[in-house]
C-alpha cells in the first residue's frame, strides 16, 4: 500500500537544538544552540493509511517490513504503546523504566556536586567533557540499558544513529495526522509505513512540545559531550538528527530484524 504524501518534505542538515532537563537547567552544561522550533499546525489525515503489519514476535507486538537494506524491521508503535498514535512511555537515554521527573538528580548514571551541579557520569563516559567517573568509552547502550531490549525482550533494541539515518535516506517522509494525532509518516520503497506522533519530550515532570515536535532516543552517545544523548528530531517540515541531556524523557521505537 504506497501513502500519497505532500511533496516537499526535506531533511535539514542543520542539527536540531539539544533538550535539557528543567529543575536543572541552571546548573547544567550550556550548549550554543538556540531553542527548539516548534512545528506548524497543518496536517494531512492519514488515519486509514498505517494499518500495514509484516509480522508479530512471540508476545505479539506488531512490526513492519519498510524494505530497508539492513533488513530492519521497524515497530509499528513506540514502547509502551499498543497503536502507532499512542506515545508510550519516555525514557533517559539508558534507563528502562518511565518515571515522574526526569532531572540530573535522579538520574541513574550521574552524581551531583553538593551545589546541584553535575559532577560525575558513572557509565557512557569517554573523559572528553571534562566530567568525573570511569571512562568506559561506550558509545552505544548495552542490552540492559536498552529500553527496547529490557521492556520487549532481545530480539528488540533501540535504533541507532546509523539506523534513523537509513530510515530518512530510503524512506519518504511527511507530517501528517493518524487519528488526530499528528506525527511523521514513513513509507517504505515496497509501499508499507510507519508513524511517529509527535510525542513531545518529559523535561522535569513537565511533557512538552506534545503534537508539535517529535525527539526519538538512539542508543548512539554523543562521545564528543557524553552528557548527551543522539535523537532524532520530527517537526513540520523535517526529520533531522539531534541530541539531548541524558536525564530528559523522550519515546523509544524499537527495531528488531
């Protein structure tokens, strides 16, 4: 089943502005970016169009084949979700549970200076930034800070880098809407499709830009500034390649082969 999408729709070069965790924001690293732009509010209706299914796992959660050269097969909603308009559950970059707040404090591999400040990443460290802790230099997740793989079993795992980037590269894309939702569309060369809603991201225990931005944890560090995360970045005229703080809440789509 080939989508009919708005012509148009490009990828921006340009890296989208990184997230940072709210009640930390003082005392947190800085970046140069400036803020985030929100997406516009025009959306095709594209509620009877994400119905493909390729196939099942063993619990029965749904994925679609996109035709893509690694042989990826994408899910066809989010962790913690049960439809593709579904957000699901949010997650620091390497934790697998959903939580309340989402802050340096209470994030599962930092400690903090007696001043609030981040003082120490105790795990995904390369020493480039300038933070306290072992310097593993491990620059994508491990199964068991995986929250695809520890929420729906091996045969899942989170996408990385290189994984988004094929998406984008073999895969047409469009903002539009499923079932009120909006989100982006992807459609595979043999016609068959994925949706991302527009989720927005959990900063403090806020959910923010929900229906106009979408930021997608990869298991990829940004080694250069450990304290971020990779993302990709869906909005109104771009899918594109981000970062956040590791501490913020954002979905997860799972991959699987």
């Amino acid at each position: 089943m080939r989508i009919n999408y708005l012509l148009g729709a490009s990828l921006l070069v340009a890296m989208m502005p990184f997230i940072s965790c709210g009640d930390d924001e003082e005392n947190e690293p800085k970046s140069q970016d400036n803020e985030q732009t929100d997406g516009g509010s025009g959306a095709d209706d594209n509620s009877s169009n994400f119905t493909d299914l390729s196939g099942k796992d063993s619990n029965g959660r749904e994925y679609v084949d996109l035709g893509l050269p690694s042989g990826n097969l994408w899910a066809k909603y989010n962790v913690g979700a049960t439809k593709p308009e579904e957000f699901g559950n949010y997650f620091a970059w390497g934790e697998t549970s959903p939580k309340d707040t989402y802050k340096w404090g209470n994030y599962k591999y930092a400690t903090l200076r007696s001043s609030g400040e981040l003082d120490s990443l105790t795990k995904y460290n390369f020493g480039n930034y300038g933070y306290w802790g072992p310097k593993d230099k491990l620059s994508v997740l491990l199964p068991e800070d995986d929250a695809a793989t520890a929420n729906w079993g091996s045969e899942w795992r989170m996408p990385t880098d290189e994984d988004f980037k094929e998406l984008v590269k073999y895969c047409p894309f469009d903002w539009i809407e499923v079932n009120g939702v909006r989100g982006m569309g992807f459609t595979g060369a043999n016609g068959n499709a994925i949706f991302l809603p527009a989720a927005g991201y959990r900063d403090g225990s806020d959910i923010k830009s929900v229906g106009s931005y979408g930021n997608y944890w990869s298991s990829t560090l940004v080694e250069e500034r450990e304290y971020l995360g990779s993302t990709m970045s869906t909005y109104d005229i771009a899918a594109t390649w981000s970062r956040a703080n590791r501490c913020v809440g954002n979905p997860v789509r799972a991959v699987r082969r």
